[in-house]
C-alpha cells in the first residue's frame, strides 16, 4: 500500500475550518496555533498538488477539491471513531457515547429524568439526541443511527432483530385552537363530521428516509400544513392554522387554560397510541442496559 499525504489530523483540520468559517477559529477548537494549522493545510495541498480551500471575505470556503476530500473524508472520520468507540467499550463493558431517539410524541420530563440520574452515575457518558416521528425512529434504529429508541409507536417492526420494552400509552387527542371555527362546535359531534374534511390538517412529517412512510390521525381533507416536530405541531395548532391529534400530556396546560379545545366526533376523537423503549438485540452495552432500566422506572 503506497503512502498517502492524507492524514486524520489533516482531515480533522479541513473539518473544523468548514464548519468554522475560519483559520484562526478552527485551530481554537483544536487547540492549536493557527500558524501549525495553516501548515497543516499547505503541506497537504503541495503533496496533493491541489489548492484545498480560497478566500471569500472573511471566510475560508472549499474549492471542488476541498469538498470532494471533505465529503469522503468524513466517513473516514465517522469510522475511526465508531472504531475507537468499539475497542473503548470491549475494554470496558460501558460505551463511551449513546445515541438516543426521541419519538416526537413522548413526554420530555420522565425522559430527561433518567438521563439525568444515568448521567450521575457516568458524567463522562457522551449523549447524542435526535427527534423521529414515526417509522423514522424504526429505520433509524435498524440503520445503526441510533442505539435507543424512546416512544417507539406500535407495531414493532418484524425480524429486524429488534428487543423492546413496553411504556405506558400515550393518550391522543385531537384538539382544535380556540379560535379556530370548529371550537364553535366542538361538543356538536354531528357539526364537527361535516366540518371536519374542509379543515386544514396539521400533520408531523414521518422522518422515513428509506423505509414507507406513515400516516397517523386524520387522513381526510385536502388543505395539509406538514411540519417537522410535535412542538411545531402545537404551536401551529395554537396560532389555529388546522387541526389533529396531540398527545394530552403534551397539551394538558393548553387544555386547562381552554386555549385548546377537545373536538368531540361521532366515533372516538382520542386513542391510545402504544410505545416501547427499543434497541437492537446486538447492542449490550452497560449504558444502555442501565438506561433502559431507569426509564423503564420513570415512565411508569
């Protein structure tokens, strides 16, 4: 194998002059000088005989070259490190870093409650959060993007080597702002079923890259607002731009102060929507082990 000029150093400096704008703030991440920086990047460039990155103001920018070694040059780096990451946790039976999913409908405060108290116990744990909706979380855990799934939603998908465990449903609602016109109507069931198809529906975009897409509450009407998470959802539904379901742990305080209003229908304007803590049979970590056990306890 013949010797190559690219170094993890080197990609590690390109890496943090992208994402910094600059020289000098890219070596202040790295603790380094901006002088050893910039030789850094000139030495690769005169092995590599191509110019990595030019000036546009203030800003250091990547030339064609630059982006094709930085866009290959990542995977390098997302690779070592799962490595470093894999011989850390051999060693000693704790990964140094979690990654954890969040479905958009859970509850925040049982959740950060046993991070909290697994955090306490091992301050130097790395956490990574993500929000999915959906079978977004699904394919994410199957994809390896995450190591734990939060407010997994029935069903649990099948022979994708999946473990879960059960949490306490979660109750949905759909609601309505109080000055939106169903609010008018909202205990005439009869009103609400001829009103209802002609309301803009507030839907959260499955965050599904590969797998199929759901669609989950309302699935009649034409007028459609999508947005990204269950806290854009809420404020949508606040400002009364539409309506749908919303968990009701989620909006109890709105509920209470009548700035939402429950919308009664012929059938059943709520539902339990199952969810489980997930993770793959092949993750056996201690971290995620003891996670898995406190919020088994803090969701109960």
């Amino acid at each position: 194998m013949g010797f190559s000029p690219i170094t993890l150093d080197a990609l590690q400096a390109i890496d943090a002059i992208d994402r910094r704008g600059s020289f000098a703030r890219a070596a202040e991440e790295l603790d380094k000088a901006t002088s050893a920086l910039s030789y850094t990047i000139q030495k690769l460039e005169e092995q590599l005989g191509v110019t990595l990155f030019q000036r546009q103001g203030r800003r250091s920018v990547l030339t064609p070259s630059g982006k094709l070694l930085l866009s290959e040059g990542r995977k390098i780096l997302g690779a070592t490190a799962f490595l470093a990451d894999q011989v850390k946790e051999l060693a000693s039976g704790w990964e140094p870093r979690l990654r954890l999913g969040l479905e958009t409908t859970t509850e925040h405060e049982p959740f950060f409650v046993a991070l909290g108290k697994l955090l306490e116990e091992q301050p130097n744990l790395e956490i990574d959060i993500q929000e999915c909706v959906l079978n977004g979380g699904w394919e994410a855990l199957e994809m390896d993007s995450i190591d734990l799934l939060v407010g997994a939603p029935a069903p649990v998908p099948a022979q994708k080597g999946f473990r879960t465990a059960p949490i306490p449903p979660t109750d949905m609602l759909l609601v309505a702002a109080a000055t939106h016109p169903l609010s008018l109507v909202a205990n005439n069931p009869r009103a609400i079923a001829e009103q209802l198809p002609r309301c803009r529906r507030i839907v959260t975009h499955d965050t599904a890259r590969q797998n199929v897409m759901r669609a989950e509450g309302l699935t009649t009407g034409r007028q459609v607002l999508y947005v990204q998470t269950m806290e854009q959802k809420i404020a949508a539904q606040l400002a009364g731009l539409g309506v749908g379901h919303i968990p009701r742990k989620l909006i109890q305080a709105h509920l209470d102060a009548s700035a939402l209003i429950e919308l009664a229908t012929e059938h059943p304007t709520s539902n339990k929507l199952e969810r489980y803590i997930a993770w793959k049979v092949s993750n056996k970590g201690n971290a995620l082990k003891r996670l898995t056990q406190l919020l088994g306890d803090t969701f109960k």
